[in-house]
C-alpha cells in the first residue's frame, strides 16, 4: 500500500547516525543522502526517508502519529530498540512484548527518535490453528 515513509529531522547527520544503527540492527544497509540532504534507506522492499522540511519551519513530530517497521522475529525487536536508545533514541511505553488485540497477537516494541518522530517495531506472532 505505502510507496515511502518520510520524517522531519532538524539534524540529517543526528539522524543518520540513529537510523543506521536502529537499522543495521535488522541487517539494512547505511543510509545514502542525496544532492538535496534527504536521507534515504531501501529494505525488504521499503523506503524510509528523512528530510529538512521543505517549507523551512523545524521538524516536528505527529502527535498521535506512529511508523511501523516489520521485523523477523521478536529478538530482531529487542535487537532494534536496544540499537535505537544507544544511538539517541528514548524506549517509551510498555518494554517490548506481546500485546493482543483485534488484529491477534503482535510483538511490539516502541521508541521515538531524536526528533521524537514515534517508531514500533511489529513481529506478528503466529495463532493457533
């Protein structure tokens, strides 16, 4: 459904040095910037980007807004947010874990970058046949 995601940053090179560590902890590559100072990473065929805003007004995060990354497996969830809050990022909410719902059973886990732009990561956990 998404062609790309893209988040507001006040600090590309901040922002890189988080996103390159949250992501290599899933195995995604560096991110590249482009001629215009936009961040951008491709993965599992997604693409997720950061930017100044275009209108010259500082980056503010969504409130309410959320970005949801898959991830393989809940260890590839912990691996994630543990990279996310030692390259800047702040773990908020309940610790990573099961939450069950209307959608079934999710592994979440939950961070907001330097930005505060609100990050998840989402394992869906297998249901009983």
């Amino acid at each position: 459904m998404f062609s790309h995601i893209m988040v507001g940053s006040n600090d590309i090179d901040r922002s890189k040095r988080f996103y390159d560590s949250l992501f290599a902890a899933l195995g995604a590559k560096p991110g590249r910037i482009d001629d215009k100072g936009r961040l951008s990473y491709v993965h599992n065929g997604a693409a997720f980007m950061v930017s100044r805003p275009i209108d010259g007004q500082p980056a503010c995060f969504a409130n309410g807004g959320t970005i949801g990354f898959n991830v393989d497996g809940p260890e590839a969830a912990q691996r994630w947010q543990e990279a996310g809050v030692a390259a800047g990022g702040t773990a908020i909410e309940d610790p990573p874990g099961i939450r069950s719902n209307a959608f079934g059973s999710l592994y979440l886990a939950y961070l907001r970058d330097p930005d505060g732009n609100k990050l998840c990561a989402l394992h869906r956990v297998a249901q009983d046949a």
